[in-house]
C-alpha cells in the first residue's frame, strides 16, 4: 500500500477514478434516477407537467393498464420459474458429470455445450422458430421418427404453449452459464474432504448429494439472483421471435416487451416516455426487492466455506 | 467418485448423458448452416440432408449481399465492441487501480457505488438515456452505443480487476517508486502488464453481450448508416421473412463472426469463469 500521508490532494488518484465514475455517473446511474423522476410527470399539450403518482394510479388502476401490466408480471414469473427448474438441475447435472476426473474429452464437451450462449438472440429466436414451423416440419417430422408426433403442436403459435416454449428456448440458450460456475465450485471442492467423506462410506450418489451439493449451494444461489435480474430485464428474445407485440395475443408478454411497447410506441399507439419510465420503475422496484431477497435473506444463510 | 473412475458403465452413461446435450446444443446452428446452402425445394423436401451437388445453391447468400448492406452493419459492430471494449477495460483498470492501490477516503463507499452497477441494470434507465442522447444529438451514432456499453462494462471491470491488483505485490511496486517512476508509470508499465490475463477476461465476459445485443441499438442508434449486426438481421429476417433462403443465409452469416471469436477465445473464456472471476 502506498500510504502517502501527505494531506494534499492526491491528484493521479483523482485521474485514475475521474474518467470511470464520470461516464458511469453520466450514463448509468444518472439516467436512471432521472427515468425515476420522469414516471412522475406527463405530457399536457407538449409541455412536462408535474402529476405526482398518477402514472403509477394509471397503471395500476386503469383496467386496460393495469391488465397489461400484470398479464407482463404474471408471464414474467412464469418465465423465471421455467428457468429456475429447468435450467438449474440440468447444470448441475452436466457440471456434476463434467467435473469427474478424467473424463475424456470433457474440454469439447464444455466448449460445445457454452455454444448457444454466445448466440444474440436474434439467432437464437428465429431458428427455433424455423425449427419449431408448422410449415418447415422439422419438429414435426423428427417426432414423427420416435412415434410422438400426435405431440407436436404448432407450440410458439399457442397462447397456452407460447411463453413456456420461449423459456425453454432461453433456458436452452443459457444452460452453458449455470453448467460452468457449478463445474467451477465443484472443482474447487478439496479433494481431502471427498477421500475423508469415502472413508466413512460416502461414494458416488450419496457423496453428491452429501457432501457436493451443500458446498455448491452459494454457487447455485448466485445463479438463481443472476437469473432473476436477466429475466426481469429480458426482452430481445421475445421480439425476435414474436415481435413487440408479444403475440399470440401478447400470452407472450414480458415486463421488457411491455416497457418497448409503451415507451417507444407501435403501430397505432403513440409512444410514451412517461408511462415507459413508470413500467421501469416498476421493473427496478422489482428487481431491487429480488436483489434483497437474495443479499439479506438467503446470501447470509448459506453458510461459505473456505478451503 | 472412484468407483466411477472405474466404472465402465458409469462412464459410457456419462459420456451418453453429455452427447445427447451437446448434439441439442449444435443441432438448431446445424440444421441453419446446411439448409442455407440448399435450394429452396431440398430445404423443405429434406431438411436434415446435407447439400449434394443436385441441392446445392448459394442463392439465399446473393440475395442478402444484394439486399442487405451486412458489411457495414459488420462494420459498425466491430467499431462499437472494439471501442467499447477498449474504454471499459482502461477507464476499469485505472479505477480499479486507484481503489485497490491507495487509502484515501470514501474508497470504500466508491467500491460500492461503482459495484452497484452490477446488479442494476443499464436498460432501466433507457428512457432517460434516450432524452439525453437526443438532447447532446448523439442519437444515431455509434457514439451513443460505445457510451453506453462503456457504462455497463465498468462496474463489472472494476470489481473484477480491483480483485486481481489487490494480489499484485507491493515490493514491485515499492521498488518501481524508489527509483522515481511516478504513479502512472506505475500502473501502465509495471502493474497492466501483469493483470493482463484478468483483463482478457473481463473482454470476453463484455464482448457477447455487447456484440449481441438488440435493445440499445434498436432505440439509440436505428438509422440505416449506424445498425449492428445483430439489429441489421433482425431488420432484415423480418423483410425477408418468407425467403427462407435469404433468411437462412442471413442467419448463418450473423452467427459466423460470434463463432470465429468464440473459437479465438474459448479458452481464456472458460478458463474466466471456471478460475472464479464471478464468484
């Protein structure tokens, strides 16, 4: 440490910080207390007008507002649902058979399986589209192979199968991150504590899940918090494949979409920053009560163990 | 977990459990890649065949050359993720610097403020971000885009290199300012040079997500000269959206780029997350 302590300012510290905290100040943490204020006005006759919390009374008090609002809550928790059993057993999965020693070839498998990770969404949300067509019959004729094809349903164009298909989707794409930061926790187990665990008979199954699985908790807890804030704030896929409107008949309709829609307009509604910056609010609220959750209530109760 | 080691029948179902993901992983890219390649009749009579002399056809790709100006959508991605990449990775690591090398005060409350960002996203405060960017007349340039992935990288940067430079030693250090080399001397010369693998890390965790992303580009920067990659698909799929071969094509051509650089940089990506940049 370099303790110079001289009570002059210390100017290359000042250089060092200015230029992060400047650009972080001006273009994250600025604009977003300023959305927060701009939910408490409206636009009379092109001016900004003070109107307190009646864009909050509006969306959730107006029934078409308010009905919008939570059909994006509701799908919204769906989504992260989906996420929350699918996408972190099959991680565990993969990272648990990953991480054996010597399994061959686990290098390939690991690069393969993160593939559809780096994918924008926009890759991702039309070739499933394609893939799940009625009209290119990929999904169709592939059920058809395994005798399951009074299964198919044209699922993105349901209103009962939309969203979960779409979270299974997003779940296909980010399987790779909770695979790799589990495979990471599990490596970084000692080996003593699994040779002391086999010494009083502990192998195989009953060592995961005895001795594994409470070690890599934390890691599981801060996958689900990423998740959370990911899926809160999600939007690319859905337009990809549904477009703004989130259709069939917005079943599909997320938090993200919504805020598009109402802040930047489509077709013939008019957009509306006020309104928009209202739908954010709510989705930092939102976000911010998950983020809690997580630090106070269950960061603090998963005990960590050094090594 | 020695008696898997073993174990043949343990390890054959292993190895079947991680064939069977890995083929649902590649599968979708698969199927886009080779139907691109085909003509329109082979792409609905065998989707899964590869092309054969007789289905062979590279008309989907005339057609997004013609129609679509993908090189300078490619262009302006590389301009944004470069540049991006570039301001997070100096103004993070000088801050990072600064907060790991120095007491002064506030340098607690700094490392908060600036960690904030981690878990708040960037795109809740779009709506303001768009007024200003109108109001400075940065809307539609590329300008905008680097300003605002610069913003959304640092908090992570800092968090992680600060991490990293707290371990450089302090002799180093020490010795480099007996010999009268001044702070910034310090830093680019003796410090950079040895968190440079952290630094790589920090990249490629920011490069797909800048590279990829759609929302930012579709409200700041929409205009025909200034589209992503990602967004000039997009754009252009949903033209196109009945010429499967045009749409394939476009498809396989946006995700080559992301797959050369995935290539490129799997290993130093892998190797960050697995040696606990995040945890």
């Amino acid at each position: 440490m370099a303790e110079q302590r001289s009570s002059r300012l210390r100017w290359h510290i000042v250089v060092f910080l200015a230029p992060a905290v400047i650009v972080y100040t001006a273009v994250m943490i600025f604009p977003l207390f300023n959305t927060l204020r701009l939910a408490l006005y409206t636009e009379v006759e092109q001016q900004r007008v003070f109107v307190g919390l009646q864009n909050f009374y509006t969306l959730f008090g107006d029934a078409i507002w308010s009905e919008q609002f939570w059909n994006a809550l509701g799908n919204n928790f769906w989504f992260f649902f989906i996420h929350m059993i699918v996408q972190n057993p099959i991680g565990v999965l993969l990272a648990a058979i990953l991480s054996h020693p010597r399994l061959r070839f686990a290098h390939l498998y690991r690069s393969a399986i993160f593939i559809p990770t780096i994918l924008s969404f926009v890759i991702v949300g039309f070739a499933w589209k394609l893939i799940l067509s009625p009209i290119w019959g990929i999904a169709p004729s592939m059920l058809d192979a395994v005798g399951l094809k009074s299964l198919y349903a044209p699922w993105l164009g349901k209103e009962e199968y939309a969203l979960t298909t779409l979270a299974l989707v997003s779940v296909w794409q980010f399987v790779g991150i909770p695979m790799m930061l589990i495979y990471a926790a599990l490596l970084s187990i000692p080996e003593e504590i699994l040779e002391a665990g086999e010494c009083d008979g502990i192998t195989g199954m009953a060592a995961f899940w005895k001795i594994k699985l409470p070690l890599i908790l934390p890691s599981i807890g801060i996958i689900s918090i990423l998740t959370f804030v990911g899926n809160f704030n999600a939007f690319d896929l859905i337009y990809a494949a549904q477009g703004a409107l989130a259709g069939p008949d917005f079943s599909t309709d997320i938090l993200g979409t919504f805020l598009y829609r109402t802040f930047f307009g489509f077709q013939l509604q008019l957009g509306d920053p006020h309104m928009g910056s209202a739908i954010a609010t709510a989705m930092f609220v939102i976000i911010l009560i998950g983020v809690c959750i997580y630090l106070f209530g269950i960061q603090t109760r998963l005990r960590r163990y050094q090594f | 977990m020695n008696k898997a080691r073993r174990n043949p029948l343990n390890t054959a179902a292993a190895h079947a459990i991680l064939l069977t993901y890995t083929l649902i992983a590649l599968f979708p890219v698969f199927v886009i890649v080779i139907n691109s390649f085909k003509t329109r009749k082979a792409i609905f009579r065998e989707p899964l065949a590869l092309p054969s002399p007789e289905t062979f056809s590279t008309i989907g790709y005339e057609t997004v050359f013609k129609q679509g100006d993908f090189f300078l959508y490619f262009q302006n991605s590389m301009i944004v993720t470069v540049c991006s990449l570039f301001l997070v990775l100096l103004f993070g690591a000088m801050a990072a610097f600064a907060l790991a090398e120095y007491r002064f005060k506030g340098n607690t409350l700094m490392g908060l403020y600036l960690a904030l960002g981690i878990m708040i996203p960037i795109r809740i405060g779009t709506v303001a971000i768009l007024e200003m960017m109108v109001a400075t007349g940065l809307v539609n340039t590329l300008l905008a885009l680097i300003l605002v992935y610069t913003a959304q990288g640092l908090p992570l940067a800092v968090f992680i290199l600060s991490e990293f430079m707290k371990q450089v030693s302090d002799d180093l250090k020490n010795a480099g300012r007996i010999d009268g080399l001044s702070e910034y001397t310090i830093f680019f010369r003796l410090v950079v040079p040895l968190v440079r693998p952290a630094m790589a890390t920090v990249a490629v965790f920011n490069m797909i997500p800048i590279w990829n992303d759609l929302w930012f580009p579709l409200i700041l920067a929409p205009a025909e000269a200034t589209k992503t990659l990602t967004l000039g698909s997009q754009v252009f799929i949903g033209q196109f959206v009945t010429d499967w071969n045009a749409v394939l094509s476009a498809l396989s051509m946006a995700i080559l780029p992301v797959m050369i650089l995935y290539v490129i940089f799997s290993r130093q990506l892998i190797r960050g997350i697995t040696s606990g940049a995040v945890k």
